[in-house]
C-alpha cells in the first residue's frame, strides 16, 4: 500500500513538468501598427518552452465571400519570432478596421498548441480625433468644430431618406472618418490616386473624406449622404454569386439619398426641352466624360429612380435590388418585378416626363458588368474626386510594386470618376 502512495505522489509530482511541455509559456505576444505601412508581430516564449516552430495566422475583419485569413511560418531565433506585414504589398486596411491574430507552435514531441486569439483597431493616430455617433453611424473627425455635428446630421438624414422613401435600413454600423483636406486623406491610405478626395471601404463599412470645413456645408453634406447611399444599398443587395447593379441605378438612389433636388432637376430642364437624353441602356455602363453630358446622365438617372418610387412603391425597388443580388440579369430582374426590361423602363418613363418615345432597336447590344466603372467590388477601395475648391498639389505618383489582392474578385482599383462633377457643378451654378 505504502509503494502504491508512493508511485502516485511521484506521478503527481511529474505532472506540472508534462503540461509545461505540453503547454509552452508564452512571454509576450504582440502586434504593433505603424500606419498605414505594416505591422510587426512578435513572439517570445519562456526558456525551455520545447518548440521548434511556429507560424503565424492573421486576418482583417472584413466582409468576404472567402475565407481571408493568411498563414505564415515564422523562424524562430531562440526563444523569440518575429514578422512584419508589409502593407505597402497589398494596400492598408482603412482607420477603423479591426485585425486578429494567433500563433500556432509546434513542441518537438509533434504537439500543436494555439494561442489565444489577440486584436487590434487600425487608427491614424496622427490626428486627435472626436467622434459623434447616433444608431449604427459613427462619424470621427478632428478639424472644425462644427463639421462633426453638421455631417453626421446629414448622414441621418439621408439614412432616413432611404428608409422612408426606399424602405432600405443600414444593416450593419458604418464609420465615416471626416479629414481636414484631402492630402491628410489621402496620406492614410496606400496607392491612392493623388485627385481623390475620399474613399469608400465598402467591405469595411468605412468611408474617408477629406472636408476642409469652409465647403463642409455644399461639398461635404451631399457627399456624405450620397456615399453613405452606396455603401447601404451595396449592403442591402451584396452578393457572392456576381449580382451587380447598373450604373443609372446605383448613382439615382444615391443621387435621390441627397436630399433637395433642386439643382439636379435644373439640370434636366435644359435636356427635357431639347430631348438630349442618352439611352438608359447606354447608362448601364459608363457615363460620360464630359461635363454637361455627365450632369445630363445624373440627372436622367435621378429622374428615372424617383419615377420608379414614386410611381411603383419602394416594395418594387426592394424585389429589384434582391433580384439583382441574387446573379439576375437586369432586364430579366425587371421583367419580373415591372413587367418591362430597361427599354420598356424608359418608355414609360419618357412618356411620364411628357417626351416623344424613343425608337428602340429590335436587338438592344447589352452592356456587360465588366464595363462598369462604379461597380463596388469586394476587397478594393472606391474614389472619390476632390472638389475643384479644395484641391491641393498633387504628390508626386508614386511606383508601387504589383499587388497581390486579398479580395475574392481581384477587380483592381475602380475609381468612381464622375461622382463628384455634381457637387461641383453645384457649387459653379450657386456662383453664378
């Protein structure tokens, strides 16, 4: 009896020596940012831990149709790892993108052991920012104090547009992250074009802007409101089987998100009275480069969204939206909402606005997603132009290596080039 007391007390004994071999002590374990070039992970393991490898899993918290964490095997010097990511390889996550991490180690007996899953919020820590929030919108800022307060009404208030008029809700909380100009902006995101003036994350449900509080009322309002109107509808009709939106839709519900149309409708006076409008289908695709056939294009395209509302209910817009999200092409999604594809679409809407119809060939040449220019891919960011009254020196363009995407379509980056001719085409007919 006494030897059998005797062999247990020495297992007992024995037991911590095991579950430290099992289980190595991890020191210290870390992952510090330096925005928006890289991060560096760093590892170190109590002497005698026993491990011969370890490797490193990360991923940026984002919406994707894949699985978008990486895995790196890391060498260990000693007792300690250590690796950085280079952002400046596949572009920076935006401020106020969440991270995780976790090591995996490898005892030289064939046992795995994972840590504990660590995180970090991306931030510019340039800037001592402030931030309002009401719902699911947030709003940062640091420059005017007053631009926070005005902004965030405005995103209020075109989330309320939307969800009155189009019965669309923001399904998941967004932030807006408002810089003094657009040179601060665009220094916090890799590989921008130098003329953006903000960007739109809309796999992060982030948008920068760059809103030099002088314009902060006729630049920044409808900016914010007509960005915020993409990133809700994108998140109300996203998809993972290649749905996609044309053009004339995306930019009339975020044309209608702004509110006073005002300007918008004088612009289409001038068309109306001399029938200078393109086919809709032409509008599926690109818009125009030139100015006033830009403008004609926004116009036509918020017109031809608020006769839809107003003259089918928001129930429609909502199956057409689904529809869309779900691989249907947009004729055939039309069809079975309206009863008309796009041709029939602009019929009954030229005869609502009182002009002549349109001949319409017997074989329409359809206009392919791949020629989209505002399509919101997953994984890439969006831009937006500067305002030509807050435009700075450009910097010089900078050579980045190829990037390797993270994202599940690998679009590139898609700039949104027409977006801001509104707003300062608005500001040009208030000066005159």
């Amino acid at each position: 009896m006494k030897k059998l007391i005797f062999v247990l007390l020495g297992l007992i004994f024995l037991l911590p020596t095991a579950i430290t071999q099992a289980q190595p002590v991890v020191v210290s374990n870390t992952a510090v940012p330096d925005y928006p070039q890289s991060v560096t992970f760093s590892l170190e393991l109590a002497e005698g831990s026993n491990v011969t490898d370890v490797a490193l899993t990360y991923a940026v918290e984002q919406i994707s149709c894949l699985p978008a964490a990486a895995s790196v095997p890391v060498e260990l010097d000693g007792n300690r790892a250590e690796w950085t990511w280079e952002m400046v390889r596949s572009g920076n996550p935006p401020p106020g993108a969440k991270m995780w991490w976790e090591w995996t180690l490898t005892t030289a007996d064939g046992q795995t052991i994972t840590t504990p899953r660590q995180e970090l919020t991306f931030s510019d820590d340039r800037f001592n920012w402030r931030t309002l929030q009401e719902g699911k919108i947030s709003l940062h800022w640091y420059e005017g104090n007053e631009v926070g307060p005005l902004l965030l009404d405005a995103a209020v208030a075109g989330l309320k547009t939307l969800e009155n008029d189009m019965g669309i809700t923001l399904e998941q909380p967004a932030q807006l992250f408002i810089y003094g100009d657009s040179a601060d902006m665009r220094d916090a995101v890799l590989y921008i074009q130098d003329w953006a003036g903000g960007v739109a994350f809309s796999e992060y449900n982030v948008i920068l802007i760059g809103v030099p509080p002088n314009i902060a009322e006729s630049w920044g309002v409808p900016t914010v409101r007509h960005e915020l109107a993409h990133l809700v509808v994108g998140q109300y009709g996203r998809s993972c089987i290649g749905g996609s939106r044309p053009t004339w839709l995306n930019e009339g519900l975020a044309v209608y998100a702004e509110g006073d149309p005002t300007d918008i409708l004088q612009d289409l006076e001038p068309a109306l009275v001399n029938n200078s409008f393109d086919p809709l289908r032409s509008l599926s695709g690109s818009f125009p480069a030139h100015d006033t056939a830009a403008g004609i294009a926004y116009a036509q395209s918020y017109s031809v969204v608020d006769f839809m509302l107003s003259e089918y209910g928001p129930e429609k817009m909502q199956s057409l939206l689904q529809l869309l999200a779900q691989g249907e092409e947009y004729d055939a999604a039309l069809e079975q909402v309206y009863g008309f594809n796009v041709d029939g679409l602009e019929l009954v809407w030229r005869a609502y606005m009182g002009l002549p119809p349109r001949d319409i060939p017997a074989t329409p040449t359809a206009v392919l997603a791949a020629n989209i220019p505002t399509l919101e891919p997953q994984g890439v960011p969006q831009t937006v132009p500067t305002p030509a009254a807050a435009a700075t020196t450009a910097a010089p363009p900078a050579n980045p290596p190829a990037q390797t995407s993270t994202g599940v379509c690998g679009l590139g980056l898609i700039p949104l080039f027409l977006i801001g001719f509104i707003f300062s085409h608005k500001a040009k007919r208030k000066k005159s």
